[in-house]
C-alpha cells in the first residue's frame, strides 16, 4: 500500500515538473480550490444557466488535463496492471490498458466492466458518499468537515486507518462535473491506495450525452474539452467493490444485485486488493440453477421473461449490468422481484437474502449492501424516507400500506432508524441520499449532504455505520 501511495505521489510530481509548472500555473491547493468554488453561483440558482466564464475555478481546460493524465500513469502502472492482482483471466494489456484508445477511435475498444475486492483491518474506518451530479458545493462542504476533524490536511488524507469511497454518479444534472470530477481524482492522485470511486450508471458514455455533462465541458472549454479521455478513466473504476475484514464483506455499488456474476471466487482470493473481470453474465442460468431463489410464481415468471445470459458491450446492452442499475423495494412485503421499465430491476427482501447468501465460497460471507442510485426529484416513499433517515435510508424497515405510502419525512422520522450510529443488520440495504443543491434537493425540499462513516471490527456484528450530515448554502 505504502509503494502505491509514493507511485501515485511521484507521477503526480513528474508530471507537474515535466510541464514546468511553477506560480499562476501551479495547481491549485486544496484551499483555494475550494475558495474557487465557493464563488460559483448555486446550481439552483442557475437552474440550468451556465455560470458566467470568469467564475470558472479552471479557466482552461490544460489543468484538468494533466490531472487525467496522471490518473492515466496511476492505472497504468498501479496494481490494475499487475496480473497478480486479478482472479481468473486478466483483462488483456493493448486493450485494457492502451489509454491512447478511446471510445471515438478504431477499432472499437472491448468493454471490460469489473468487481473490486478491498479488505482492510479491523480497527479501519470507511467514508462512503453518494450521488453527487455536478454538486461540487456539496462535496466541499462535507470534505471541509472532514478536514475540521483532523483526517483530511489538503487533498491528503492524515488518517491511516481511513478509507473514503465514493459511489458513482459525479457528473449529470448539475453544472459542475468538471469541478467534481476533478476534486475526486485530485483526492484520488494524493491517496491512490485510500480512495476508491465506483462506476455508477451516469459513468456511461450514453447518459453523459443526454444528461448534460458533455454540454457542459462543451461550453466551459469548447473544442479543448477531451471528453475521449475522461471517458477512458471511468473504464479504471470498478462495477461493484467488496469491502470486508477477514471472511466478512459488504457490497458496496451504485446500482443493485448482479445475480448473473458469482463473487465467490474473488471473495475468498488471497490478497487485500483485487479484481475480477464480469465477463459472460448468467443471469438466466442463476435462475435455472437456484429454483427455491423465487418462490412466488409471479415473481418467477416475471424473471424468467426479463433475466438473459449476455456479455456486456456497454452499461446496457444487451442487457443493463444490475450493480450500475437495478433498484430495491421499500417495504418487507413487496414482490421479490419486478421489473421497471424506465430503469431496470427491483429487488425486494427474500430475494436479496437468498443471493447474500449465495454470494460466498468457503468461509467468506456476504453480509450486507449500501448503494446510491435510487433518487426522485419529486417526494416519494423512498426520497420521504432518505430525508427523515438524515440521508441514510435501511430498506425494510416497515410494511406496505396506503398509510405508508404517504407518509410524511417528519411522521416517518418515528417509524424509522433516525439514530446518528446504526448496526448492520444481516441482509440489510441501506440507500444513501443524493447531494442536495440539484433538483432532487430543490424538489424533496433537503438542504443537506450526508455520508457514512463505517467502522469495521473482528466480527460482522461490531460493524457500525454513523450517518453525518453537513448543511449546504444553496442560494448566493
């Protein structure tokens, strides 16, 4: 771990002294970047505008570049390089890691999505936050908290026993992707051992399309901006990342289950940092081979008619990659599984059991999930509930009724785990909310961001997760 933090330290470094940059040119520290920042009008308030060019905290577009760069090197010469490091068939060197490809050139580059196993000891601490769709205010606000505590001084993470993951979807719907993206790889570069960003459904060269992302680089720095490459880095970050201690894990993703891979083998992999390519997905034969998974008969013929065995050629085709996706029922009495034609798959309690369950080989357990993903911009059972649950929402908690169907944040906060540290209940989801200056913040009427900090232990029942939340000024 020491020999990846000093190479992602050294890169950085060369690449800054090869470009001889020195003053004005100098890249920004932490301070005022963040000071940068603060000048940006609201995405609220721009709903939708542009911010004025001279505000911009990268006025070109050269910084942000030699910043990809380096995360370039990092991949490139980091253990996602090493065979070792990989169960099963490593992902081929002129493909995988040829980072002068792009999706825009050919031939076509192969699609590579993989799982990420990191296991860390007992005594570690793990920060772990959601969507953050271009809310670079939000970000800052809560990587300012942890710099008042004492575990972040710069970009630079002071904590050993800390871990800070981030679960997709930076960019989208609000008007600092480039801003984001940028302090998460600044964040990534000085703690390459220690910060981890997974591949949410909008790391897709698909949605940033129609979502707004490209636009936005489009207008900020119009021909220099070099979608291509930003592109290529979300290529390095993994689908689904298995976080755990000895035999115990956790899921961590964007999405929801992936019954068509088979963890087990990664799982139980020597080693404290791995990976494993997806490969061919069997969804279908998951179902064929586990005929007790489904009981209900609706529930199984709405599998059967909607799971496939596929390799994936993008996040969604043929089918969607359920970690980047898939989605999970609210309440204990909902179907097991449905299907969602605006977005993908829903999983409800008896089914995500059974795959936990499923999921080890030997002695390693599959004991939980936290995820994002699952957001509105109108009030909802779920949004309802991430906002009276101070933005950390455990599935499950309450029965199906019209009653609850409609309850309100405040009333839920009664009938829900609001407590600032919780257990981890065996086959528990936890949904953590989105960045609130966005239309999901305007629209469910939250002004805060919240992240987790889960504190590992020798047994999977001393695991606790404390939520945080830090108020953001969503208005100039």
């Amino acid at each position: 771990m020491t020999l990846l933090r000093d190479l992602g330290r050294c890169l950085w470094i060369a690449l800054l002294s090869a470009g001889s940059l020195h003053g004005a040119d100098a890249p920004p520290t932490f301070a005022e970047w963040r000071a940068a920042c603060a000048k940006l009008p609201p995405n609220r308030v721009l709903n939708g505008r542009m911010p004025p060019k001279s505000l911009l905290p990268l006025q070109t577009f050269a910084e942000f570049d030699r910043v990809l760069d380096a995360t370039f090197a990092l991949a490139t010469n980091g253990p996602l390089s090493n065979a070792s490091h990989w169960v099963g068939t490593a992902p081929r060197r002129e493909t995988f890691l040829d980072v002068t490809r792009t999706w825009f050139t050919a031939p076509r580059l192969p699609f590579e999505p993989f799982a990420a196993k990191l296991v860390l000891t007992p005594e570690s601490r793990v920060f772990l936050q959601g969507d953050l769709h271009g809310d670079v205010r939000s970000l800052l606000a809560v990587l300012g908290r942890l710099q008042e505590r004492g575990w972040l001084d710069g970009f630079t993470l002071t904590d050993p026993n800390l871990h800070v993951i981030f679960l997709g979807d930076y960019t989208d719907r609000g008007l600092y992707g480039v801003e984001v993206i940028y302090t998460l790889l600044r964040l990534k570069l000085a703690n390459p051992d220690r910060v981890h960003l997974v591949r949410g459904n909008h790391e897709d060269v698909n949605l940033v399309a129609r979502y707004g992302f490209l636009a936005e680089g489009q207008a900020k720095y119009g021909a220099a901006f070099k979608a291509e490459k930003l592109l290529r880095v979300y290529d390095f970050l993994p689908v689904v990342l298995y976080l755990g201690s000895g035999t115990n894990f956790v899921q961590l993703c964007h999405g929801g289950m992936e019954p068509g891979f088979a963890p087990g083998a990664l799982l139980e992999a020597t080693g404290t940092n791995q990976y494993q390519l997806l490969g061919p997905l069997r969804q279908a034969a998951y179902l064929r081979d586990h005929p007790d998974w489904l009981t209900s008969a609706a529930d199984a013929s709405t599998a059967r008619g909607q799971l496939n065995d596929f390799l994936p050629l993008a996040p969604t085709t043929p089918g969607v990659i359920g970690f980047m996706w898939n989605d999970f029922t609210v309440f204990r009495d909902e179907a097991a599984f449905s299907h969602n034609p605006e977005r993908a798959f829903v999983y409800g309690q008896p089914a995500v059991s059974y795959l936990l369950r499923s999921a080890g080989q030997g002695a390693a357990r599959l004991h939980a999930v936290i995820r994002a993903h699952q957001h509105s911009g109108l009030p909802n059972p779920l949004m309802r509930r991430l906002v009276a649950s101070r933005g950390l929402f455990r599935h499950w908690q309450e029965t199906n009724s019209a009653a609850a169907q409609n309850t309100e944040a405040t009333a839920l906060e009664k009938a829900i785990e609001t407590d600032a540290s919780r257990t981890l209940p065996e086959g528990s989801v936890w949904t953590l909310n989105v960045s609130p200056d966005s239309v999901y913040g305007l629209g469910c009427s939250f002004n805060f961001a919240t992240f987790g900090v889960l504190t590992l232990g020798a047994r999977f029942e001393d695991w606790r997760i404390a939520v945080e939340t830090v108020d953001v000024a969503v208005r100039p």
